[in-house]
C-alpha cells in the first residue's frame, strides 16, 4: 500500500529544505557548489562510490591539487592517481577508470565533459546514478539522481512502491514535476544521513513524520 499523492511529497520536500542545514550534506554537492565545474563533479563521484564522504572529501582535494582536469589527470599514471584518492574503496580500479575516463573526454568530447545522459553512459563503470549527478549538480540540468538514499526513503514515505533505484528514478520522473528534480538527492541523501537512516531511523527527530507512511519500518527510535 502506499498513498502518499505528488502535493504532500512537494510538501515534505519544502519541509527537508528548511531543515537541511541543520544536516550533514552529501560531499559532492558541497564541491559542485564550490566549483560548478562537471569534471571535478564526475571525478569526485566515481571516488565517492562505496567511500565515506569524509575520505571523499580528503581524497578529492589531494588528487584536484595535482590534476584538475583531464589534460593534466592523463599525464599522472594509474599508480599516482591510485595513491592520492587512498583509502577510498576499490581505488585502483577507480584509479583505472578516472585516467581512461578523461583520455576519452580529451580525444571524443574536446576535453569537455558531455551534458548528456546517453554519452555520460558511454564511460565505463558511469551509472544513471554518477551520469544524473553530472548533469544536475555539474551542469543545472533536471536530472534526479537516485541513490539508495533516495530509493529508500521515496519507498518509506510511500510515495512510489518501487524495487530498484532505477524504477524509482523513472517512476519520481513521471510524479514529480520537473523544476524539483535537481533537489531530491541532496535532500533525501542529506535526511537520510542524519535522520532517515536504513535500520532504525530517528523518527523521533524527523521534521515530515507526520506525512510518512513509514513502509518497512520495524523499530525506529
């Protein structure tokens, strides 16, 4: 079952904005507000993957200080690339990736990150999660990114009744109108740090309890 109607979710999102700087916000948002610039956006999210977003932080200002964009990541080798962004997870592959993303970037795009979801998904190892990111948070686009974040809590309010991420994308696509989808990530990621966690949530603290459906929920404090 699940009832909550396009109005009421526009309403808690107006309520989560209010609350918001209250919250830890995602890493990768604070940076592209910082720098507005879609590479650091891409790079920095490909290292975010699997990575607490205080070693993303850490691990993206050490590799921007020696390479900020991709002219200069493609002179660094796999092994330099790989000992800045440590500790983040898997960060020999992510190494791999980041260097062979920004030599395509430099020999199919003219060193420019593409503003557009088909050719972002031409990168190895880019998901409709990383590629919306880019496009909303790097370029302004609407595009909603939908992390387990936003999958999560979109399915706990009862707002969509959805199985993965990406039917969720596709269904909030369809519900939401279109001058709010750059907001949904950094919101619900944001709640969903602080407030709206996977296994006991604070529900206690929670500014849109009463709105919320609380599907799944088996204890909460």
């Amino acid at each position: 079952m699940f009832c909550m109607n396009t109005k009421t979710f526009l309403k808690v999102l107006e309520i989560l904005e209010k609350e918001f700087p209250k919250w830890n916000a995602p890493i990768v948002s604070l940076l592209a507000e910082k720098t507005q610039d879609p590479y650091k956006v891409l790079i920095s999210t490909i290292i975010s993957l699997r990575t607490k977003d205080e070693i993303t932080a850490e691990s993206s200002k050490r590799l921007f200080e020696k390479a900020d964009n991709p002219y200069d990541m493609i002179k660094l080798s796999e092994e330099e690339i790989a000992n800045l962004i440590y500790p983040a997870g898997f960060y020999k592959n992510k190494a791999k990736q980041i260097k062979q993303i920004s030599k395509e970037i430099i020999e199919k795009y003219n060193g420019k990150v593409p503003n557009a979801l088909e050719e972002l998904l031409k990168f190895k190892g880019v998901g409709r999660k990383t590629a919306n990111l880019v496009l909303s948070e790097g370029y302004g686009k609407p595009a909603i990114c939908v992390d387990i974040h936003v999958h999560r809590i979109c399915n706990r309010l009862g707002f969509v009744k959805t199985k993965t991420p990406e039917e969720t994308e596709f269904k909030l696509m369809e519900k939401v109108p279109k001058e709010y989808w750059n907001k949904i990530n950094k919101l619900f990621v944001a709640f969903g740090q602080t407030i709206c966690k996977p296994i006991s949530p604070i529900c206690s603290k929670c500014p849109v309890e009463n709105y919320c459906e609380k599907i799944g929920v088996d204890k909460h404090r």
